[in-house]
C-alpha cells in the first residue's frame, strides 16, 4: 500500500506544466484545454494516490500549478474545470468510490482519454454544421489562427454546392497582424489558397471599410462565458461592433469544452493582467511607478508573481465580446444562442 508520503513525493515528481507545454508542442492541432485535460489524466497516472480525497486533492494541486505558469488561463480553466467536475462526479456516483481504489483511478484514467478522444473530434463535427452556413457567392470575415474557424471553410471549400455542379465558391476576407507573428491566420490562408478559396488580408483598420462586401462574420473563441459571450483575441470585440453596426450576422465558433465558468460585466472583469492601455510619463510607466511605490511601501509580497506578469506578450492580448453581439455559437452541439450556454453550463455542473 502506498502511504500519503510516498503519494505526495511522486506527485512532486511529475511536472505537470512541463507535461501540459509538451502537450502543445507536439500537436499544434491541439486547443489549450484539451492540452490541460491530458496534462491532468497523465497527473493522475502518475500520483498513486490511494483514497478519493487524495486523488482529488491531487487534481487541484496540479490544477492550481497550471493556472498559475500561464498569464491567461481562462481557456485552460475551461478545461481543468470539466475534467475535476467530471472526477467528483464519477466518484459520488453509487459505487464509484468503493471497492479496489487502483481499478477505479484506472477506469477514470481510461474514460478521461476517452473524453479528450472526442473534444479533439468535435472541430470536424463542428466544421459539418458550420459549412451549411456559407453559400455560394459568399464573402466570408475573419480574423486570428482559430483552428475549428479554419477547419470549417476548408470543409466548406471541400463540400457540394449542392448543384451537382462542384464545390462552394466563396471569398474570404481575413484580418491579420502586421507583424508577421500570425503563423496559424497564414497556416489557414495558405490552406484555403490551395483549395482556390480567394483570400483577401487586411489590416484591423481596414474592418470597416471591407463591410459592404462582408456576408457573414466567423470568429473563434478562447473561453465562451456563462452570458453567452467570448473572450477571444485582442480586436474581435471591435470586429463584432462593426458587424453589428453594419448588419452582418457575427458568429462564434468554438467547441463546448470551452465554456467556461466566468461572468464578465466589461474588459476589466476578466481576471487576467494585461499591459494593453499602460500609460507613461518620462519618468515611465504609471505600472512601474505604482509597483516602486508598493515596494517602498512594504507590500510588495501583493502582487502579481514575477514571471507570470513577465511573460505577458503583446500578441497574446484578448477582449470580451457581449452577447448582444453574436447571432449564433457554432458548436458540436450544434448552433447556440448565446443565452443557451448558461444552460450548457448548468447541465454540467449541477
């Protein structure tokens, strides 16, 4: 038997943030909750815990490490957050926590990949109810690297027209960085361009101009919240008051394991620090002047942890898109309102 000691050394043993980037690194196919979900499942395999509060404890420390190596965790919560739902509900179940512990953690390991299996499936069921939404002659608006996105118009590109008479011809407009830091828009700009998709790229500041051409918008998402709107990329907030301004129908495509449980009011409700707006004077920034002062003030041991704010980069900026903006949640579910996902929610946690 396996003592809590020897349980709680092998746990320290196993690096669950090295395991999660690895994940990542691996398969650029997959989404960050998807990664933290097996990056939790190979924790569990490799902590011997020997009661159900040990495996749970066990699960938040791991949980709680992965949150905090990463400035934005709000899609990650999405993850760790169903997958330690899904372990209490499995071990209040009758029976569940009865009986020899290792073939329970064993069958809940088993049925946890199991669930990843099908997360990583959902873009292809997604991309089969999101292409009936482009039509011939379209003009399709997007912006950022969203895989499910990408996946959805190539499918629309590789599907009958329902003619007979070839594949659905339409037009995408793409909205991209300058930078040239923007791998996964030009990964699915290249793959639309091999399939004779025309792929227009454009500025941000180029949304509102390229309007009048746009048919419908599509946009991924990093986290889709309990109200029903998005925490996507920095910009997409923007894009979807312009569409709406404009009359164009904004949708949200994205996968159920990234609703997550939070309920912004406004940009600043996000739980997550970002140097978007930082104000300077000659002296520098009023961020390095208010941590000087803190310092100077004894309560330096408040603030945020060293290299979680450091590694903070500019491109990995996000915005949160209200409900009243989309018209639909593109989902392997099929199509949401965004009032449906309070629901989606609760069916899963209570």
């Amino acid at each position: 038997m396996v003592t809590s000691t020897t349980a709680s050394t092998q746990s320290k043993s196993f690096d669950v943030v090295t395991a999660y980037h690895q994940l990542l690194n691996d398969d650029p196919d997959l989404t960050m909750p998807v990664a933290a979900i097996e990056a939790l499942i190979l924790g569990l395999a490799n902590t011997p815990a020997t009661t159900v509060s040990e495996t749970l404890d066990s699960v938040s420390k791991l949980t709680l490490q992965l949150k905090r190596s990463i400035p934005n965790s709000i899609s990650l919560s999405a993850g760790t957050d169903i997958f330690q739902q899904y372990l209490i509900t499995s071990l209040q179940r009758p029976g569940g926590g009865s009986g020899d512990f290792e073939q329970i953690r064993s069958h809940l390991v088993q049925n946890g990949k199991l669930f990843v299996e099908r997360a990583k499936a959902a873009r292809e069921t997604i991309a089969g109810f999101g292409r009936q939404f482009v039509r011939d002659g379209n003009t399709v608006l997007t912006n950022g690297g969203s895989r499910v996105v990408g996946a959805l118009l190539r499918s629309a590109a590789e599907s009958s027209n329902g003619t007979g008479r070839g594949s659905i011809r339409f037009r995408v407009i793409y909205v991209v960085n300058g930078d040239g830091k923007d791998t996964e828009a030009e990964d699915n700009i290249a793959a639309l361009r091999e399939r004779d998709i025309p792929v227009a790229t454009i500025p941000s500041t180029a949304i509102a101009y390229c309007l009048d051409q746009v048919t419908q918008c599509f946009v991924g998402a990093e986290g889709v919240v309990e109200n029903g709107g998005i925490v996507s990329r920095l910009g997409t907030y923007q894009l979807a008051m312009l569409a709406k301004a404009a009359g164009k129908p904004f949708y949200v495509v994205s996968e159920t394991h990234k609703f997550v449980r939070l309920y912004p009011l406004g940009q600043q409700d996000l739980g997550i620090q970002q140097r978007i707006v930082e104000f300077k004077t000659s002296k520098g920034s009023e961020t390095q002047e208010t941590k000087s002062a803190s310092q100077d003030e004894g309560v330096a041991d408040l603030e945020e942890p060293a290299e979680k704010s450091s590694s903070w980069r500019p491109e990995d900026a996000v915005d949160y898109t209200p409900p009243n903006l989309i018209n639909g949640i593109i989902t392997e579910s099929g199509v949401l309102l965004p009032s449906a996902v309070s629901e989606a929610l609760i069916q899963v946690w209570f």
